[in-house]
C-alpha cells in the first residue's frame, strides 16, 4: 500500500473505533509502529484533529464533530469544488498551487465512476477573464497573509500612471477582487481613513512587527462598492438619466453591473437612471458610445453636451494623427 493509503486507513480506523493505540494501528495494518508516528504526525499537520491520550488505558481518537462528520463528498459537491476552483484560478487567486493539489486529492479518492463523471463536468465548464499578472501571486500571498494575521504593512504605493511612489504604512482589513484587479481595503496611517490599494500598483511590500485590531463587522466588499454605486444617502444629489433606443441594446445597458443598481424605471424602448454627477461627466458618455447609434440620449443636456464633447475630440485626436 502507498503512504497516501496508509494514512486513509489509519484515518478510517480511527473513525471506526473511539479510541486506538499506535501498536493496534500497526498490527492491522502491518507496518513499523514509527511509520504509524510518522502517518499521525502527517494527518495532523493537514487539519485533521486527532486527540492523543497517554496512560494504560490511552490511544488516538477522533474529535467528536469530526468523527461525526462525512470524510467523503457525493458528485455534485464534488462537481461544485471543481468549477469553483476553476473560477478562482482564473481570476489570479493567490493560492492556486494548493488549490491544484486539492482539486488532485480530491479525485484521487473517488471511485472509477465518479471520476469519470467529474471529468465530464470538468470539461464542459470554462471561465474566461482577462489573464492573470503572475508577478502578484507574492503580493498577493503576503498580504493575505498580513490580513489574516492582523499585522501592519509597509508599502511603497504608486497612485497613478508616472507618479512617484509614496510610502505608506496600511492596517489591511481584507482583499477584493473586482472588474479583474486585486484591492486591499485598510487604514491608511498617512491619509488617517479606510482605503483602497490596487495590488499591480504596489512597488514594495513588507510586513512590519506592528499589529491592529480590525472592525467589528467590517466589509471590504461594501467599501469597495460603495465607492461606485449610487449613493443613497443623498438621492437629492442624484441626476435623472434617459435613455431611449432599441429593446436589446437597452436590455443589454440595464444589465450593467453599475447601471443596474441606479436603475428607477424601464418600458420597452425607454430606461430612467438616477446617477451621481461624476459617473454622467467622467464615466457614461465613454461606456455610450460602445452602442454607436443603437442609443440616445434623451436627457439631461449635461450628458449630451459631453457626449458631444468626448465625440468632439476623439474626432480631432484622429484627424491630427492623419495630417502628421
């Protein structure tokens, strides 16, 4: 039998019996009681809580709600794990090699039709997102790490395209990752407020031997989105937009991760939004004008005068780069 069977076994006996010594394990299984010292070491140092007594009467066992619990996943958890793995990976999850030897583990001990059937399913699932930086899976990884451990981090962080690096001492509360880009969300020590970091952005990194307490209920998810979305403690500051043109284009506008949520009303070739100024001056008229004319705008002439302005200069942008 191979190490990995061993340990199985070693795992289903102790499951069996309430209580099992070392000389047992190696009788029935008939190996050297030290490989059995070695086997528990291993299967305790993947997770699995087994309880050692010493005395006459001592032995291994099982934690009791682990004992109770199914060491074995039917099909369509299985299936469940797989595709979830998959969307993980693709989206740049730090952790993926371990990821890969669970997903391996995981068929390794199936029976013959199961893994037949995970295979189908495996197959037939595929997740496209824009490739992964590999160069972030360190950064990743120690900020994870830094997260889970509640310690402050030293970063050298580089705000915008050209500018220089500024030092920056973060207390990181948690990792989003959003629209195919990694954020962490923490107290900025410099600005003295939560923030938001693009990991691609951080130039050096390193942990430092201060630690933090993280918010009670706080939710990097919420922060992160409600940077975006409609804020709707101030809806006397949102602005109405209209928007008319054809049913699919519409259909396909109203279903937009941000527009969806600012969302007040739709007929069939008509959709009524409520937006905060910056998204209709910085954001809409270039999101626009992927529909060319299959859309129009029907108010408010704020959004059309930039429409006009953005389309404006995109024209004379291309018209000088023909003359030169």
């Amino acid at each position: 039998m191979s190490k990995a069977d061993h340990m199985l076994s070693i795992l289903w006996l102790l499951k069996s019996q309430k209580r099992v010594t070392a000389k047992q394990l190696a009788e029935k299984l008939e190996i050297n009681i030290r490989t059995v010292y070695r086997y528990i070491d291993a299967l305790c140092a993947s997770g699995v809580p087994i309880i050692s007594d010493s005395g006459h009467n001592g032995g291994y066992s099982l934690l009791g709600q682990f004992n109770e619990a199914p060491l074995v996943f039917d099909l369509d958890e299985q299936k469940a794990l797989i595709h979830a793995a998959a969307f993980a990976q693709e989206a740049g999850y730090p952790f993926g090699e371990k990821l890969s030897q669970a997903v391996a583990k995981l068929k390794m001990y199936t029976n013959q039709e199961q893994r037949h059937q995970i295979t189908l399913h495996e197959q037939g699932l595929d997740v496209i997102l824009p490739q992964a930086d590999a160069s972030q899976v360190s950064l990743l990884q120690e900020v994870e790490m830094a997260v889970a451990q509640r310690v402050t981090l030293f970063m050298q962080y580089q705000k915008g395209y050209g500018s220089v690096a500024e030092a920056r001492h973060l207390d990181p509360y948690g990792l989003v990752c959003w629209k195919s880009k990694w954020y962490v969300v923490g107290h900025c020590h410099l600005r003295k407020e939560i923030r938001s970091f693009r990991i691609d952005r951080i130039r050096k990194l390193a942990s430092t031997e201060k630690t933090f307490e993280r918010p009670a209920d706080f939710s990097a998810r919420k922060f992160i989105l409600s940077g975006v979305l409609p804020d709707s403690d101030k809806p006397d500051e949102l602005i109405s937009v209209k928007i008319i043109g054809r049913e699919q284009a519409l259909d396909d506008l109203c279903g937009h991760w941000f527009l969806a949520h600012a969302l007040v009303e739709r007929s069939q070739l008509e959709a009524h939004f409520k937006l905060e100024e910056r998204y209709i001056l910085y954001n809409l008229p270039y999101f626009l004008l992927t529909y060319g004319g299959t859309l129009r705008i029907k108010e408010p002439q704020l959004l059309q005068n930039q429409m006009i302005e953005v389309t404006k200069n995109l024209h004379n942008y291309y018209a000088s780069a023909q003359l030169d």
